[in-house]
C-alpha cells in the first residue's frame, strides 16, 4: 500500500487525534496507509524551540516516507492556509512527490478575499493595502495544479482515479 501523508491544521483541533483516526481510516478505505503529522512521537522535554524543532524533524521525516502528499489549504487563522502546511506542501514538490490538495472554499482567491474583507466588487486592494492577484484561481498562483478537491474524500477520489489513469 501506498502511504499518504496528510498535511493540514487539523493538528490544531481540539479532537486532533480523533479527526487524524477518521483521515487515517479514510485514506485506507482508498488503499493507502495514512500518515498524520500527530503520529509522530516526540519529547516534550526541552525549550519550546527544541520541542518545535523535533516536531518539525519528525514530519519532514514522515513526508520523506511517504508517495503521497494530501494537504487541507482550509483558511487557518484568517483568510490563508495554514503556513506550516504550505510549507510541507512546497517542500513535498520539492521531493518530486505527488502532492493534492482540497479546500472547502475553492472559489477565485479574488472572489473569496472581496467578500470575506466585505470589498466593493471591483477591489483589487485588500484590507492590508496589498494587491489581490487574479488569475482566476482558488489559491495562489504556486498551486495552480495541487487544488483539486473541496474535501479529504473528494480528494481521494481523485488520487485514486489518477492512480487508476481514469482521472
């Protein structure tokens, strides 16, 4: 089997192990090992940095493990996904790994900021006073292949159809 790391800031979530149980078993419901950054056994022994860096450590380890990288690009936080999430997504390409990701919200990044910043309709400025790229995508423009889902099991439709070339 497969194994599929899934990346997200479902770490943060108050059942966070509960909600990794359910992905886990979603994903071998699909025919792949599911991988969950909270299966990682770390000490919390140390500074917060030495704790932040053996987290760090051991999930980079489990994407080097893994074929498949699965990322939840849900806003985290504010408007944007998770950046530590980003960051596995980037370093998993990096890898030449098979990365997807899913996003509830997968209307143009233009479209989603306007109405969650409350701006006229033909804004092209954010709240922060950055401009807003429109390449009529969901999210950044560096992801432009990876979204392909509004949910983890959506996501794996496709994984599996693409795996099976009927995709």
């Amino acid at each position: 089997m497969k194994k599929i790391y899934l990346a997200g800031p479902d770490v943060f979530e108050p059942n966070a192990i509960e909600v990794g149980e359910k992905l886990k078993q979603l994903a071998y419901q699909y025919g792949f090992i599911g991988l969950f950054p909270l299966d990682n056994s770390i000490s919390t022994q140390g500074t917060p940095h030495e704790v932040a860096r053996a987290i760090r450590t051991a999930n980079i380890k489990l994407i080097e493990s893994a074929d498949i990288i699965m990322a939840n690009l849900n806003p985290f936080r504010g408007i944007e996904p998770d950046s530590g999430t980003v960051f596995e997504v980037g370093f998993a390409t990096a890898l030449k790994k098979d990365v997807y990701c899913y996003a509830h919200d997968c209307r143009e990044m233009i479209e989603r900021i306007r109405d969650m910043q409350h701006l006229s309709a033909n804004s092209m400025i954010c709240q922060g006073g950055k401009m807003i790229e429109n390449f009529e995508l969901s999210h950044n423009l560096m992801m432009i292949d990876q979204v392909v889902a509004v949910d983890a099991r959506s996501c794996l439709d496709y994984i599996v159809k693409l795996e099976r070339g009927t995709a």
